[in-house]
C-alpha cells in the first residue's frame, strides 16, 4: 500500500500509517532516489532540478563541475533515523521561539503547533523554561493553561517576560548562555506529548555596510566556509566536535555553512561554541525556471528556516548562491518567502562574486589583493596556498 512521497533531502518527514498497519508482523518498504540529473541544454548543469547544493554540483566535489564529470560519487540516500513512532491523537509537533530584548529585560514568544486527529478535546498545556549551560536561580519559569483543541493543527502561543537575561554570545565577546524550554500536553491529567529544544536570548543587526551588531555592540567577524563532508551519514558526533575544536583553535568566531543544509547536531554545537552561522540554502548557481520548479523551492526554503529558527548562533539567510539564471525570477520571490518566516535576521537573496574573491585563483593574480576586493564584507574567498618550495 503506498503511503506517502517526500522530496528533499535535509527536512524530517513522517507520515501517518494508522490505516495502514495490520494486527501482527508489519513490513516498511523505503524507496530513495537520488538521480543523476540529464546532461544537456534542458538539464544539468544549468537547468537543475535537485535541490542539494554542493551535495550535488559543486567545483569542490569529486567530478568538481564538469558537465560530464560533476555528479560522480553522488550524494544520496538515507543519511539520518528512520523510526516508528507510536503517539496519542493530541501531539505536539513544532515549536517555535522569538526572543526580545527591551529595557533590560526580555520577552519570550513561544509559538506551538498542536496537532489533534481525533474529536475536539481538552488539552494542558505546559511550558518550563529553565538555564541549559549556566546557572541563576532566578531564570526559571513555568507557565500554563487549558486549551481546547480542534481536530487538525492548533497554534497555542505563550509569553513570559525574563528580568536580567542571561544573553547569548560568541565566545569572545560574552558567553553563549542557552536556555532550555520543555513544552507538555496533558489530556485528562496524563502526558501525552513532549516537544524540548534549547533557545538563546540575543539581539543581531547585520547593516547595508555589512557591520554586525550583537546585543548592541558591533562585533567583528572572523570567520570560514564550512562543508565538513560531502556524506552526511559520516559526520557524527566525534567529528563535529572536532570541527567546532578547530574552529576555536583557529580564532574563528563565525562559519558560513555553505550551499548545503548540515545536520542538527552542528548547529546545536555552534549554539553551545559561540559561533555565528551564515546559512546558505542549498541552491548552487543555476536552476529550471520554471512554476514547479520555483514553488518546490519556495517549500523547501519556506522547510529550511522553520526547522532552524530557534539556533541563537544563526544570524543571516541566504537564499542563492552565485546564481546566473534565476537571480531576477527566483531569488526574490525566496527572498519574500524567508522574510515571512522570520523578520528577526539578515535576509540575502543572493550570495554573488561582488563579496566573492578568487583573485589568483581563477583569474588575476595575488596582487590584486592590494584594492581590498570584495570590500567591505567577504564571505567566500579562495587563492593558491601561500608559496613553498614544493
């Protein structure tokens, strides 16, 4: 019995199979496809149709970007947990959290999203919210109500004003203080559902002159590109922390995730670091333009911010990157979609060469450098290794 279709290769998804399993032993087929795209003018490379990023075309990769030879050793497959869940009619499914400062003290939105398959019922719904990494004995706070849920998705919305906030930072010019919320649905007195993620309470402004302002005070970032692996069913725990053990042994207080959507586990390490994310969407150079195509990527970026939104560490969007064919007919209308997502960060369209610089590399020579190419914010920077005898 066919139960459901998904694409996309970075969101969690689920379907319901209620009316599908059988009393007795049960058998779930899973079906991956992960195609090479069709060489040519109406295809690969300028007219892709998967959305991967570098996971699937990029001068990085093995084949880097020839037409014949740039989707080889391909990216696919099941990189993460596939597991049944058995869950009562009342479920908690997403939760989304809006920290803001005013006077000293901040406010906390928190937004959930309850679903309920059954008859309208009757719900307590409770929220703690308490320290993750730090201590205070006056950051903990507990709130609560009855709610009566309708059948479908049901958005239950809680404040709580925290006085004296312990706020989020990088590490070098504060803490990364994080805080912990729990939310629980009770029907009848009994657990039914329970949804926790962490948060951080900080304020970002990223200027028209590309200056970062961090809870008011203007930091200056000193970051790299990161694309850890090409095979993100390797990259566990062992080596993320590796990575992030790195990055500070190297001064760095601020990584661009580029062109690819990286596990959970690393943002939540970058939340825990210090560090500040700028997050490329998996889009690389150039795409079909067509309607289905546009509103496909209009879901999975609309899928891409709503399952990062709480990480405190991410602070600029991006949309596109270097694209030649759609930055007049897609990038904008990305653009309009992630700004109805969230208000609170930076938004690029597009990363393009004018914060590019490959002087030396591709092009030119290392005296270039002598203008300041790129000036005044670079964010994707290659040339030859400094000289050596070899």
């Amino acid at each position: 019995q066919y139960v459901g279709h998904h694409e996309g290769y970075f969101q969690p998804f689920e379907f319901h199979v209620n009316h599908y399993a059988t009393p007795g032993e049960n058998e779930l087929l899973v079906r991956v496809d992960a195609p090479f795209e069709k060489p040519g003018p109406d295809g690969w490379p300028t007219k892709k149709r998967l959305i991967k990023g570098v996971l699937s075309h990029w001068d990085g990769r093995p084949g880097s970007s020839d037409p014949e030879h740039g989707q080889d050793m391909g990216c696919g497959g099941i990189w993460n947990d596939v597991y049944l869940a058995a869950a009562h009619n009342v479920r908690l499914t997403r939760a989304q959290v809006i920290p803001m400062l005013c006077s000293g003290a901040a406010t906390v939105t928190i937004n959930l999203w309850v679903e309920n398959i059954g008859r309208p019922v009757d719900t307590d719904i409770l929220v703690a919210i308490t320290p993750s990494n730090f201590e205070a004995d006056d950051q903990d706070f507990q709130l609560g109500r009855a709610v009566h849920l309708n059948p479908g998705e049901n958005l239950v919305t809680f404040t709580q004003t925290v006085p004296n906030p312990h706020l989020w930072s990088t590490w070098d010019y504060g803490r990364p203080n994080l805080y912990a919320f729990t939310a629980t649905a009770k029907v009848n007195g009994k657990t039914v559902s329970e949804h926790s993620d962490r948060f951080g309470i900080r304020t970002i402004e990223v200027t028209d002159d590309w200056r970062f302002i961090l809870n008011g005070k203007q930091v200056f970032i000193r970051g790299t590109n990161v694309i850890p692996t090409l095979w993100l069913a390797e990259y566990d725990q062992a080596m993320i922390a590796r990575d992030i053990q790195q990055l500070r042994a190297a001064n760095v207080n601020g990584v661009r995730v580029c062109v690819h959507v990286n596990r959970k586990e690393f943002y939540a390490a970058c939340d825990e670091a210090g560090l500040l994310i700028w997050n490329d969407f998996a889009l690389q150079w150039s795409y079909d333009d067509t309607d289905d195509f546009k509103a496909n990527a209009i879901q999975q970026i609309r899928d891409f911010v709503r399952m990062l939104y709480n990480h405190p560490s991410i602070i600029v969007w991006a949309c596109q990157n270097e694209p030649v064919g759609n930055r007049i007919t897609l990038t904008p209308l990305l653009a309009a979609a992630v700004a109805e997502e969230d208000s609170t960060r930076r938004i690029v369209p597009a990363a393009t060469f004018d914060q590019h610089t490959y002087n030396g590399w591709y092009s030119g020579s290392m005296a270039e450098y002598v203008s300041v190419p790129a000036a005044p914010f670079c964010n994707e920077y290659g040339a030859q290794a400094l000289p050596n005898l070899e």
